[in-house]
C-alpha cells in the first residue's frame, strides 16, 4: 500500500508539473500574463519550464527521487510565493486553479522528500 501511493503522489505532481509545459513553451497568454506580471518574462517562463520538466522526469528515477522532488518543492515555492505577494490567489479568472495545483505539489514533493531523506548525500554525511 505504501508503495502504490507513493507512485501515485510522484505521478499526481509529475503530471501537474507537466500539463504547465505546454502553456509556459508555447507562450499562452495567461503564462506571459504571469511572468510579465513577476517582471520575468520570457526567461523565468522558459526556465521555470525546463527545471518543471526535469523534476518531473527526476521523479521516476528510483535513486534521484529525492532530488525531482526537491527541485520540485523550489520551483513550486516561488510560484506559491508570487501568489501570495504579487500575482493573487485567482489568476486571469482561473477561480484560483492554479494555486490550488501549486499547493498540491508543495505538499506532494515535500511527501517525497521527506520518506526520502535518509538519500539525500549532504543529510546523510551528517546522520
């Protein structure tokens, strides 16, 4: 049981991570609205995008977990961050979808490292 729902967490925020590419790569509106917003655009899209999809891909790699979800809960941080300072919880009239998805990957990358913070190398060299 531990097992399947730890694939399922690691799944729910890969695809979370990943159904953003499409909107952040192909310049959507409501992505350049953001990023201009934040003073960002287009570099914090596009790179925001890539470290997205390399946590995402990191997530299914059984020894580097740890470090997807740690990449994960940064990238997810400032975007958590930007809403609560800057952007407001309801983008673009979104009724606060997308905040809601960024708590949802906070809270499942912080799961991840968590069961797995015994493979961190830097945690592990002082334990």
């Amino acid at each position: 049981m531990k097992n399947k729902l730890d694939l399922a967490i690691r799944i729910m925020v890969a695809l979370i991570l990943l159904q953003t590419l499409y909107f952040k790569f192909s310049a959507a509106p409501e992505s350049v609205y953001i990023f201009s917003t934040l003073g960002i655009e287009p570099i914090g899209r596009i790179g925001s995008g890539i470290a997205e999809l390399i946590a995402a891909v990191l997530l299914f790699v059984p020894s580097l977990v740890w470090l997807g979800a740690g990449l994960a809960l940064g990238v997810i941080s400032g975007a958590i961050l930007s809403h609560l300072t800057i952007l407001g919880i309801v983008i673009m009239d979104d009724g606060g979808t997308l905040f809601i998805l960024a708590l949802l990957v906070f809270l499942g990358a912080a799961f991840l490292l968590w069961q797995r913070k015994n493979q961190i190398p830097v945690i592990n060299k002082f334990i």
